[in-house]
C-alpha cells in the first residue's frame, strides 16, 4: 500500500510540474516571440522488496521549435525572422537569444530592444545608427542600410546542437556554450516591418490544462482514500 502511495506521489509531482509548465505557456500566449515548453516524463522501474514498481521521474525540458505567426507593424525597426535563427541582444553583461524583433534607437544612437538591452551584430558588437542620417532599411540579411549608405547589421545567430540553455525573461534563452553566427544565410532571413507572436495555442493549452488538472485532482483523492486505508490498518493492529 505504500508503495502505492508512493507512485501516487510521484505521480503527482510530475503533474504539478506539467502545470507550471501549461500556465506558463498560457500567460505568454501574447508574449512577443514566445516558443512554448514542454515536460516530459520518464517511467523508472525501482526494485522495492523484490518488486518492480513502476514510478515517474521528470525527464527533459522541451522548447518548441515550431515559429509563432507573424504580425505586420509597418513599423521600420520591428523585424521578424523566416528560418532557424536568433537575434542576440546583451541584457546586464549577458548574451541572450530571443526572437522578439521589437527594436528602437535610443538616446546614444544605439539599436535596443523595448527594454533597453543592445542589440548585436554578427560579431557581437552593439549596432549604432544615426536617425538623422535618412531612413532606415534594413535587408533580408540584416544589412542596414540610410540612404543606400550600409551603417551596419542586425545578426541571425543559432544554437549548436545539443547545448544546455536556459529560460532568459518572457521570450529569451541564455546558453550554457558559445552561440556563433548564423553562416548559411538560406536557413533565415530578417523581415523588416513583421513581429513574431507567440507560437503558444492557448486553446490547446487550456484544454491540456483542464485534463491535467483533473488528472491531478484525482490522483490527489486517491491518495487520500489509500492513506486513510493505511491509517485504518495500522488502528486494527493497534487493537
């Protein structure tokens, strides 16, 4: 019996993580550049009195790779990626990775996103341009270009396969390795005047969401029930 608690148990922590993880995914549905995480779980087989039970343990931290929709803005500094990279801006000292191409000039000319952190070139350098010096363009390779004068270049980065990262604000990654430079330009372009949505179906999510909450509730009761059992038990032998 107690190892049915046990599996209960573990059960319901796995449930509880998966939780998290679905409401965060419904809190960002609007979040620009957003990706989606998913929980998955392992089956662990342990050996109790010469039993095989049966128990969950949290397995990987799944980023969706899926892109969200695209948003037109008109606005000449929102830009959107097409493929698989990254802009890297610098927020606190940090390299962060994000998609989210809301990006302004401030006050000392350098391009920032909403927040004020740097935006870099494919060099990791922050990127300066001068408002004054004509309108702004900016080409499907991120070239930036005033008055057909070229000022500079937003950079497309990308993940090495199989780093570690780490969630960084709303919809930023922090790898755990060195990010490099996108090289083979056909794998993305920059759109200049679009913005990612988030690529969350909150539908889904809230479906998801309802199902494991019920799950969980159930499982919770069931607890209860076998630990009142177990209770019962233990009071008969007390006798």
């Amino acid at each position: 019996m107690q190892d049915g608690l046990t599996v209960s148990l573990t059960g319901q922590v796995a449930m509880e993580e998966r939780l998290t993880s679905l409401a965060n995914n419904v809190a960002n549905s609007r979040t620009v550049g957003f990706r989606a995480t998913q929980i998955t779980f392992d089956e662990v087989l342990k050996s109790v009195d010469d039993q095989r039970i049966s128990m969950v343990s949290k397995g990987d931290e799944i980023i969706s790779d899926r892109a969200g929709g695209l948003e037109k803005t008109g606005n000449t500094l929102d830009l959107a990626i097409s493929g698989d990279a990254w802009f890297q801006v610098r927020s606190n000292g940090v390299n962060v990775m994000t998609r989210d191409g809301r990006f302004k000039v401030d006050d000392q000319g350098a391009l920032v996103t909403l927040g004020g952190d740097a935006v870099l070139d494919g060099g990791g350098a922050p990127i300066q341009i001068n408002i004054a010096a004509g309108e702004i363009d900016i080409a499907g390779d991120g070239v930036i270009s005033q008055n057909g004068n070229i000022v500079g270049g937003v950079g497309l980065f990308s993940f090495e396969p199989g780093i570690d990262f780490e969630r960084y604000g709303p919809s930023g990654f922090r790898a755990n390795a060195t990010t490099e430079p996108l090289v083979d330009q056909s794998k993305a372009g920059v759109m200049q005047g679009y913005v990612e949505q988030s690529n969350v179906n909150p539908i889904q999510e809230i479906t998801r969401l309802i199902t494991v909450q019920r799950s969980f509730e159930q499982s919770v009761a069931l607890s209860e029930q076998s630990d009142q059992s177990l209770q019962q038990l233990i009071r008969s032998f007390g006798r």
